[in-house]
DNA sequence: CAGCATCCATGGCGATACTG
DNA sequence: CAGTATCGCCATGGATGCTG
C-alpha cells in the first residue's frame, strides 16, 4: 500500500484500479463475515463479535466504522441505558452481499479440491 | 490469524469458517488482479509485473505460487533460452473468475457513491 | 453494552541485488 | 526472462484496561 520510494503514489493506484481498490476496503479479513452476518437484518456489536469467528473486539470496531464509512453499513444509536447500537447494510451493501455469496458458494463447492491440491503440491515439493 | 494465548487454534477458525480460509487465498490483494489478467489467456511472467498494476517481483512470484499451489493456476515451464513460463486459469478457477468479475462489477458501479460517502463521512467527523 | 486508547508482536510487503 | 535471497519498515491486528 505504501510505495514510499517511487513516484507511485498510492492514490495513483487506487485511481487505476478499481479492483484493488474495492478489495482494499472488502476484503479486509473481517468485512465479508460482517457483511454476511448483517444480510439478514440489523445486527448489534456484541452479536457480531460472538458471529464472526475469531474477531477481536479492536478490528470488530475498525472494520464497522471503515464500513459504516464507505456507505455500506448504517449505524442506528438508540440512546438507551445500556445503550444498544443496531448496524445494518446499504442497499449497495445488499447488492454486494449476492456477489459475496457466490464467492462463498464457490468456496464450499471447491473446498475439497482446494485442499486436495494443496496437499498434493506440498508432497511433490518435499521430493 | 495467529491466536497464540488463547485456546482458539488457526486450525479451527479455517475449519469453522471457510468463507475466512476462501479469502485468506483469494483476497490476497493481488489475487484476483492475477486471476482476471490471466482469464484471457496464458500470461507470462513479465507481463503480469506489468499489467498488474503496482505489484513488486516478490508478491508477484508469492502470489503465483500460492495459487499455483490452491490449484487454481498452472504453470507451464518452455525449456528455451531464456527460459519462458506462463500461467492458466484451471477449471474452478475460471468459475471462480466469473463471480469475481461480478464484485469488479460492483466496485465500478459503485465506486462514486463510495467516495462520496467517505468524503461525506470525513467532513462530519471534522466537526 | 459498546467502544476507545495504549502497548506490543508478527509478518506482509516493498526495494534491491544476484542467478540459471 | 523468470525468478531467489536478503533486509528492513510499518501496518495489521491481538491483548487488555478504562469509560459513558
């Protein structure tokens, strides 16, 4: 992301590609297990961090507000005590959310082969 | 993706998650601009470092060889002088490459009103 | 409950020089 | 041409303790 020492700035790259850009802000690790996690309706903090496996509270926290920045993720306040926050998709969101799932369906369909291979190159590796 | 101090093994998020391991492989950043550079055909090394916009020789090989080793790209050594290698898409990968040119889509539908919510978002925290 | 602040380890990743 | 080897920075992300 950093290219300190060229003339290439990272804007310039964001700006000629797309993709990278995209991905840069969805595939953070986190994002697409949110995303999934908040398909089926207004998800609280505390639900998610127990949903999405593995997630510290730290990243739960930035990968929302990086969301919540880039207009996928509403964030409702109810300003009770104690106070529940609700986070919900954009209809952008949503739209991303069906590509997601193919991607997610893929994964299971070929996770099989996926591993297979792999094994199959780490063998032939340790000839 | 390590969780040393607790009990919650590497291990068991990928098996729990395979959405997580799915992208832990594809979302690499460079992945997918490997994947949809070599779509249309064999590609050559050389030519990756150029297409794939910003990507040093070092991520480059890496990322070729994860995916090489995931079973999702060839790789075709001609024993000449100098030497001449390209990379293929396998099957599944191909399947793969059409839900992701439907997240490329998205992005570039989108990708106005996601800057535009980030700008929007920014000058309200300035408040 | 929801989240911010701080500290700290790891490793992702770029730059660069060398090789068959 | 197509890599491998080495070095070093800094971003990612975990652990933890404090707050409205």
């Amino acid at each position: 992301m950093s290219q300190r020492n060229t003339g290439v700035t990272p804007q310039f790259i964001e700006e000629a590609c797309p993709i990278v850009e995209v991905l840069d802000h969805v595939a953070g690790k986190w994002a697409i297990g949110i995303i999934v996690a908040a398909a089926r309706g207004p998800v609280r903090f505390t639900e998610l961090e127990r949903t999405v496996n593995g997630i510290s509270r730290r990243m739960l926290t930035l990968t929302l507000r990086k969301l919540e920045r880039d207009g996928l993720l509403v964030r409702t306040v109810y300003p009770t005590v104690p106070p529940k926050v609700e986070y919900s998709l954009t209809d952008i969101a949503r739209e991303l959310h069906e590509s997601l799932s193919l991607l997610v369906d893929w994964a299971e369909r070929h996770r099989g082969t996926i591993s297979a291979a792999r094994r199959s190159y780490d063998t032939a590796a340790a000839s």
